[in-house]
C-alpha cells in the first residue's frame, strides 16, 4: 500500500520550489482547512481557505449554471498578487497566494504535479485526521 503523503511537507516543497509562493493552504470542499504551509498562522490560514471555498463554490455555480463542466482551476488576477484554487480529489481544493510578479505557468505545473501526487490520498479517514492534527 503506498504512503501517504504529508501535505504540510508537499505544501512547503511547493513554496521552496516556487519562491513567488506566499502561502498555500488544502481544505476541504466546505471550506475547512486541512493543512497548511508554514509561515502563515492559523487565522489567517482559516481566512484563506473559506474565501478559497467562496470563489470555488462560484466556479462551479457558473459552471453548472452553463453547462461548462468540471472546473478545473480558477485564478484571481488582483493587483497586489494572485490566489489559486484546484481541485485535490473529489472534495478537497489546494489554494495557492503569491505575489503579483510570480510566473503563473509555473505555479498552476507545480500545483498540477501536487495535486496528481497527493489527490487519491486524501480520503474521509484521513482528511478527518489532518483536521484533528492542525494546531489550534
């Protein structure tokens, strides 16, 4: 049986990879945090997966709503820097936040290759326990 993955390590590798990377966060499809990356407190964390789970829900309305199919990622362009949201499995998201100068190509591979590494992992059982294990 494989490994699971430790999303807060994958969540860290991804911001060593990509340095424009402030922060990035895995919730679920309620908007729960699951796990985060170091260097953003808990809050904060929390603040960022409920608006990722804002925008995502609006995706997937419109998508609905258009008879556009699945979503597969959506990016906020804000003036300041932009924020990612992509499906990790059935009912999860990673969001990523960076900078304004960050190369997007780059960040929406690198989320890609997170995703198709650590998505069949994430399951009921174990989203619960990532929950349980976030410090408070």
């Amino acid at each position: 049986m494989p490994r699971q993955p430790d999303l807060s390590f994958l969540l860290d590798r991804l911001r060593e990879t990509v340095p424009d990377i402030l922060c990035a966060v895995v919730l679920s499809s309620d908007g729960l945090l699951l796990a985060t990356s170091t260097g953003i407190d808990r809050a904060a964390a929390d603040q960022l997966a409920a608006v990722a789970s804002g925008f995502d829900a609006l995706a997937r309305g419109a998508a609905r709503q258009h008879g556009w199919g699945q979503v597969n990622k959506t990016m906020v362009d804000m003036e300041n820097g932009y924020l990612f949201i992509t499906a990790v499995g059935h009912s999860a998201c990673l969001a990523v936040s960076s900078r304004a100068d960050a190369d997007v190509g780059q960040i929406a591979y690198e989320m890609a290759h997170l995703v198709s590494r650590a998505g069949r992992f994430l399951t009921p059982e174990l989203r619960n326990q990532m929950r349980a294990a976030l410090p408070s």
